[in-house]
C-alpha cells in the first residue's frame, strides 16, 4: 500500500504537484493520468526517490520513503525513458542491482530475461542497444526482485507486441500476488486493460481518484478514453 | 763596480758554492737546524717521517726539496709554519699540512713577506688555515701543488693562494679544494693564472680585486660556495676556463663588478644559478662562451656599458640574458640562442628575424624580485608570449640582429 | 561502504572502457618517454613535464568531471531507484572516474620514468604525487559543478572558467597584487596565496625539490624554508586535503538535494 499526504513539490516557479493526497490499496494496479505536465512523473519519481518533494509523506506499506532509501528495497521501478550506463552490459547491471540489493527475496531475473527475450543481448554493452532492448532490460530489472510495491513509468512505450502482452501478464501476475502497483500510459486501452483504479491528475492536483468502473459511471461511458476526455474538459472548465 | 757586482752574482749563483743538507724528523740534524745551518744556495732535502713544529723561518735563498713520505705537520697550534724572508727561496714535492687556525693572524703553510721569486711547485699542503699567502712580493711561481683544505665554513677557513699586493705572479696546474676562497688577489699586477682546478671552497673558487692586468686561461671552477668574483680590476683576460656547477641563492659562476677592458673568450658556463652578473663593467668583450643550464645566462645590472656579446652559444638557461634597464649600451649579434623561434630562408646559418633575448618576465624579475614565484606557470609563459608579439617593456635595443641557427662546434 | 565499494567496481569498470582514459595515459606517456628521450632526466625533464602535468591535470578533471556527472544521470537514476543511499552513489562516482585518471597519470608517467630508471628520483616522485592529489582535487571541484549545474554545456563552461581561474588568472591576480605592493615585504603574503590555490602549490613543491629556490633568491630560500619545515609540509597538505574534502562535502550535500 501507498499513502501519500499532501505532497507538493515545486521546480523553481513551477508548481508541479499542489498538496497531492492518494492512497493505493494493495493488490491493485492504479493508473495515473492526465495531460503532459500533470505532475505524473514527479509523482512517480518522488515515490521512488529521484524527486524530494518539499512538503508532505509519502509511505509504502507503512514506512516513509522521504529520505529512506532503505524503503526502496521492496519497490521496482521503471522510468520513462530508458537510460542506462552506455558502457555497462545487461548483464552488469544485473549484477549490480542484485549485489545493491544484497538480496532477501530470490531473483527471477533468468526467468524474466527469458520472457522478454534478452539472453542474446546480456553481453552487449547497452550504448549497442535499440530502445526497445532498453525497455526490455528495464523491465528485468523492475521485476527482477519481485517487488511488493511496483511502479512502471510508460512500461511497453517501444517494445514490440509480443513483448507488451507477456509484460502485462506478468503485471498482473505481480498484483495478484499482492502488490501495489502504480502505471502511467499514454494508450488508454492499456490503462483499461490493466488498471483497477485511475488517479486522474490536473495540474499537480487530484481531479478523480477511484476505481475504474466509478470514473465510467460518473462519466457516463463505457470506453475509458472517452470518459477521461469527458473528464479532462471538466477539469479545464473548472479551472477556468 | 758594475764588473764586480757581476762576479759576485756569478758567485753567489755557482753550483760548487751551493751544498746540500739533510733534515731527519728525530736527531741533530732536525729541519730546524738544517736551515739554521744552511748557506746562501744550499738545497735542504727533508727526509721521510713526520716533522712537527711551526714557525720555520727561511732567512736565506734555498731550496727545500721534500722526499717521498717526509712531511711537516705545524699540528694546528703556533703560527705560520714556513715564512719565507728571503728572496729566491724554492719549495719542491713538500707535504705541509695542519696549520693552525687564528681569527687574529693569517697563518699559512707558506708565507712570503716582501720578497722576490719564490718558486713553490710540486707540494701538497693539507689543512692549511692559509695554505700558500704571498705579500708585497714579486716575480713568484705557484705551480702544480695540491691544496686540500678542512671544508671548514667561510668564517673559519682561509684561502688557498692568497695574494696581496704582490706583481708577476704565475699560478698554474694547481687543484685547490676546501677553503675560503680557492684564489685570492688583492693589488695584484700581471697575475697569470693557467690551468688551475678550484673546487668546493667555501666561498669563490677565485677571487680578485683591485688587479689590474691579469689573465686567467683554461683554469676549472667548480661547485663553489659562491663561484669567482672579479672586482674593481682593470684589463681582465678570462680565456677557456670552465664555471661549472657553482649553484645557489648567492651563487655566481662568474661575477663581474667595476670592471673595466676585460676579454671573455672561450669560457664554458654550465649549470650555474648565474652564469654571468655584471654590474657596473664596461669595455667587455665576450666572445664564443657556451652558457648551458644555466639559470641566468647573462645578467647584465645597470651601469653596464660597451659590452659586446658575440658568437656565444646560449643552450637551456631558464633566462639567457636579464636586464634591469629598459636602455641597452650594449651589442648582442651571431649569438645562437636555443631559445630563438625564428627562421633561416635563405640557408645562410643566420635567422632572419631578430632574436630578443631579454623576455618580459625576467624584466619583472629584476624589478620585483618575489614575482620569481611565478616561474614555470602558463600565465608568465602568455604574458611573454604577448610581450614577444608586441614589445612593451623589454629594450628594444637589446637585440641579436644575427642569431646564429645552430650552435658553433663546441669546444671541450 | 560496502555498498559504495561495489558499485565502485562498476563506475570504475564503466570508466575503465572510456577511449578518454586510454588517450590520457598514452599522452602522458608519450610525453614523458619523448622528454626523457630527448632530455635525459634532469630538471629540463621535470620541468616540462610540470608544465604539462600542471595545465592538463586540471583541464582533464574538469572537463571529464563535469561531463561524467552528466554522463552517469541514467547510472545515478537507476541507483536512486534501489536501496542505496545517496552518498554511496557520489563517492562512488566520484572516486569511480578520479581513481582509474589517477592510476592513468600514474602509471603514464611511472612506467617509462621507471624503463628509463628515474622513477624513484624525489622530483618524479614529487611530480607523482603533486599530480595525483592535483587529481583528486580537480575531480572534486568538476564533480561539485557538474552537480550544482544542471545545464551540461553551463557546468562545462563554469568548469573551463574555474579551470582558467586555478591555472592563468590567479597567477596574474599575484602579479597584479605584487606589482602594487612592491614596495612592501611579499614573502609570507606570497606563500599564503601560493598554499590557496592548489595548483600554485603543486608547482612550487616540485621546483623546491630540483633546487630551483637557487634560482629564486631570496623568495626562493624563504620557500625553502617555509616548505623545507614540518609546519609548511603539514600546511600544504592540509591545503590540498581541504581543497579535495570541501568540494566533495559540498557537492554530497547538494546531491542529496537534487531532483533527477
């Protein structure tokens, strides 16, 4: 579970997240979304440690990840964009993540490589790699320590559809297992595919926070992308 | 009168009047009563064994002949431990050694006082307080002696070969080492030096005021306390000598002050802190030295005047040539500097552009002495680099018109 | 500690397959084997090589200091993102690329000094070691711009313009200083603006040790006798050790604070 209270976080003048308060259930895959700007990455990369918010509480499973990096030990996360030490191979950063971690949990990362079809490129260093085998080898390590708390910045954004659905099993393969994951997408089919709860964020604030199910209902349509357009020219209207 | 002055000289000089004397260290017939016994002529020769003692006094012309192992010892204590007061007097592969030290009295090994013709060659003086001192004397001969002193500090020693008012003295093949100064002339008129080796003394390995009309040819000065100075001196021929590794704070291989009409020629200056420090010397010429690893080449104060600087060969000084002047009365041309970026287009051995040998940064050197702590950094290096592209400070006047492409053939 | 020495092992081995680091370590020992060669190994030798060390030692740390902080986001992104702490991952950044340029200046220079059997002549020796803390202080610095610059091409140009500071105008802020106060006593006014700047330092002890204070006068014999003696030995080192840990400490600190 993850509860965060009243998280801002500025950039300068910018204002990125303004007094963000959500809880995440356990055993569920909550999708954040919203237009570009939104606060979905900052939110994302607080949790996770890259961003140190200025004020609020940000705890997983009970214990506060501001200044822990302890905490981290039971979170994957998988960002963005995949960069990775150019001169560093799959395989040594593998290693490192497992040596980091000094591991309790056995690692799955020879099962993993094996789902995304990385065993021919271990040895490569990664400068060598297309973005897809990037995303491949963030993936892996995400996943690796079979984490209890899972957080996958636009996870399947240029791997290749074989490689997408086996990612989303195992998804949901780790909810089911009981863990809090957290998602954003920019394909709205995914998201509905995928996520029992949606966090519709508007400029740093929370505009809906519930299940999947109730945003469909309080909008009125059953496709997803329609009821977060619904939403999002609500929310422009009522900021104006 | 003038017939029979003669034949009493021929006398006086005849081999059958001259008779030989022996002096044992133990017995009768010591040194001391050798040479109170001996006549005008006779040759003393000084048996082997140690003789002690000082204060011999030689009152009349003989020669004094050491043998192989004989040596006098004065046992630092007493005075001087032979004292020439007569003229002619010869002293002959003698070992003299242990004089005693005075802050008082100059005592030496050998001591002529007011005489003519000494001839002291061959003889090896350790530990002399002075070892060989020449006064108000005339027409002496210093040759071939080895001259050992206790490396005692400058305050403490005396000099090697002292002269003080003396005329026509020659000083050669000698190799002086551990005293105060190697070489000292004071008022001294038609000295010669030639080939001597003057080491590790304390202070100059030759040293000369007031002497006027000498010449100093092929002789080595090395590893001094302070090199050689030559001062307040008239007509000074310095010819093939060696200035080697005289290297420290106050160190000079040569220091040149007041010195009018002098001729350096042929001289090898290498591994001095200053190779040359002329203050106040005019008339100079100085031609064909080789300065190499030098500190300063040529360090040329004020006052200089009419020194002409010509096919010298300058080789790796951190400065060849600093001035304190912005003027120049001096002439550099057919020099070889290894420091020279011109260039040669038409193949005549000679640099097209003019060489300043002076650079901006020994100018700031000279006028303020701690910006030294600046040596070796890349500001100096673009601050004389700009200088070079566009003069400023140093004399425009100070200039090779004529630098040399490579170094002339080396002698050594 | 452990986990620092660890991914040490892998910025070190990141570091080690940089064509940079190849370059820096052939150049110097080109440098030294050409001056050697030519020279002999005397004070020319050492000589020159300063120059070199004393400009390039501190131009490389800054531009590869700073460019490796930037480098290294995605290396430092992805730690962030495990159970390490922050300052596991800078000192092992930091001691990741200064340590494998300290061996390359070391080795660079040690193995032809040692061919040509010069190695263990104390101007060597010193140049060694004045290069190598040269080192550490100049990554440190890099590391601490390259972490407060967000920017690459400003942290770059703010390291370029320290590294000019350090290396040029500093020594024309002495000239200035004793160009206007030439009238006044310089000595201990001089040593206190050689022991500040860390490169200034390096150069005088490695000129006090071939006896260059010969050539200085009397600045020269008060060096020698200012750097000769335990309190100027303790002094200068403190200076150097304090001109590495600052910066390190300060760039910590601001890591910890920044957003990736």
């Amino acid at each position: 579970m993850i509860r965060i209270d009243h998280l801002h976080k500025s950039f300068r003048a910018l204002h990125v997240l303004q007094g963000v308060s959500v809880v995440l259930p356990t055993g569920s895959v909550t999708a954040i979304i919203g237009p570009n700007g939104s606060g979905k990455t900052t939110l994302m990369k607080s949790i996770v440690g890259l961003v140190q918010p200025d004020r609020g509480t940000i705890a997983v499973d009970g214990v506060s990840t501001i200044n822990n990096p302890e905490s981290r030990a039971t979170i994957g996360y998988m960002s963005q964009v995949a960069h990775y030490p150019e001169n560093l191979t799959p395989r040594d950063l593998v290693n490192m993540v497992r040596g980091v971690r000094m591991s309790r949990v056995p690692d799955i990362s020879d099962e993993l490589i094996e789902d995304v079809q990385l065993h021919g490129h271990m040895d490569k260093p990664m400068r060598a790699l297309s973005g897809g085998t990037r995303q491949k080898v963030g993936s892996v390590l995400a996943l690796m320590f079979q984490p209890t708390t899972l957080l996958l910045d636009e996870p399947t954004a240029g791997l290749d559809p074989v490689v997408t659905e086996r990612l989303k099993e195992r998804i949901i393969k780790v909810r089911d297992a009981g863990s809090t994951v957290l998602i954003t997408s920019h394909v709205l089919s995914e998201i509905q595919e995928l996520a029992d709860r949606i966090i519709y964020l508007h400029e740093g604030r929370v505009i809906f926070d519930g299940m999947v199910n109730e945003l469909l209902e309080r909008t009125g349509h059953d496709v997803l992308s329609r009821a977060v357009a619904t939403i999002m020219m609500q929310s422009n209207g009522g900021v104006q | 009168m003038k017939h029979l002055l003669i034949i009493a000289l021929i006398l006086w000089m005849s081999p059958a009047y001259a008779g030989t004397q022996k002096a044992y260290p133990t017995g009768a017939s010591t040194l001391r009563t050798a040479l109170s016994n001996a006549r005008e002529g006779d040759t003393i020769l000084v048996m082997p064994g140690e003789h002690s003692g000082s204060g011999y006094d030689i009152t009349k012309r003989i020669t004094i002949i050491g043998m192989k192992g004989a040596v006098v010892d004065g046992h630092s204590s007493g005075g001087t431990i032979f004292l020439v007061n007569a003229d002619g007097v010869a002293f002959r592969t003698l070992t003299i050694r242990n004089v005693a030290v005075s802050y008082v009295d100059d005592h030496a090994a050998i001591k002529v006082l007011n005489r003519v013709g000494t001839d002291i060659d061959g003889c090896r003086i350790e530990n002399g307080f002075f070892a060989i001192y020449l006064s108000k004397s005339a027409n002496c001969r210093v040759a071939n002696n080895t001259i050992i002193g206790a490396m005692r500090d400058e305050s403490n020693s005396g000099n090697g070969i002292h002269a003080w008012t003396c005329r026509n003295i020659l000083v050669t093949g000698n190799t002086i080492t551990g005293h105060r100064d190697g070489i000292y002339f004071e008022f001294m008129r038609q000295g010669t030096v030639l080939n001597n080796h003057s080491e590790q003394n304390a202070r100059y390995g030759l040293h000369f005021m007031f002497s006027d009309s000498c010449s100093y040819h092929n002789n080595v000065f090395a590893s001094n306390g302070a090199g050689v100075a030559v001062m307040f001196s008239h007509v000074v021929e310095m010819i093939g000598n060696t200035f080697r590794n005289n290297w420290g704070p106050t160190s000079y291989g040569l220091l040149l002050k007041e010195i009018k009409e002098g001729h350096l020629k042929d001289n090898h200056f290498e591994r001095n802190s200053i190779a040359i420090h002329a203050e106040g010397a005019g008339h100079f010429l100085i031609e064909g030295n080789t300065f190499i690893r030098n500190g300063y080449g040529l360090r040329i104060l004020g006052g200089c005047e009419e020194i002409t600087v010509v096919r010298n060969t300058f080789d790796g000084n951190t400065f060849d040539v600093t001035t304190n002047s912005r003027e120049s009365f001096n002439t550099f041309s057919g020099n070889y500097w290894s420091s020279y970026e011109g260039y040669d287009l038409d193949h005549d051995g000679v640099g097209d552009v003019p060489h300043h040998p002076v650079r901006l940064y020994s100018q700031l050197v000279e006028q303020m002495p701690s910006s030294v702590i600046l040596l070796h950094t890349a500001f100096i290096t673009m601050l004389d680099l700009a200088e070079r592209i566009i003069p400023t400070v140093t004399p425009d006047l100070l200039v090779d018109n004529k630098p040399l492409m490579k170094p002339r053939a080396q002698q050594q | 500690m452990k986990t620092t020495a660890l991914l040490l092992k892998y910025v070190v081995r990141d570091v080690m397959r940089s064509r940079w680091l190849a370059l820096y370590l052939i150049f110097f020992a080109a440098v030294t084997e050409g001056l050697l060669y030519f020279t002999g190994g005397e004070a020319k030798t050492v000589v020159g090589l300063m120059n070199v060390v004393l400009l390039l030692i501190p131009l490389a740390a800054a531009v590869f200091g700073t460019l490796h902080v930037h480098h290294n986001r995605d290396f430092v992104e992805l730690m962030l993102t495990q159970p390490v702490s922050r300052s596991a991952i800078y000192f092992a950044l930091y001691l990741g690329v200064s340590l494998p340029f300290l061996i390359a200046f070391v080795v660079g220079i040690g193995v032809p000094a040692a061919i040509h059997g010069v190695v263990f002549n104390p101007p060597i020796l010193t140049l060694l070691a004045a290069g190598s803390a040269l080192t550490m202080v100049f990554f440190a610095i890099a590391y601490l711009i390259g972490v407060v610059v967000q920017d690459k091409a400003a942290a770059m140009g703010v390291a370029f313009i320290s590294w000019l500071s350090f290396a040029v105008l500093y020594d024309g802020l002495i000239l200035a200083l004793t160009v206007i106060f030439a009238d006044y006593p310089l000595e201990k006014a001089t040593i206190a603006m050689v022991v500040l700047n860390p490169i200034d330092l390096a150069r005088i002890i490695v000129m006090l040790t071939f006896d260059y204070a010969a050539l200085m006068g009397y600045t020269g014999a008060v060096f020698q006798e200012f750097f000769g003696a335990a309190t100027g030995i303790i002094i200068s080192s403190s200076s150097l050790i304090v001109w590495t840990l600052l910066p390190v400490f300060i760039g910590r600190r601001a890591f910890g604070r920044k957003d990736w």
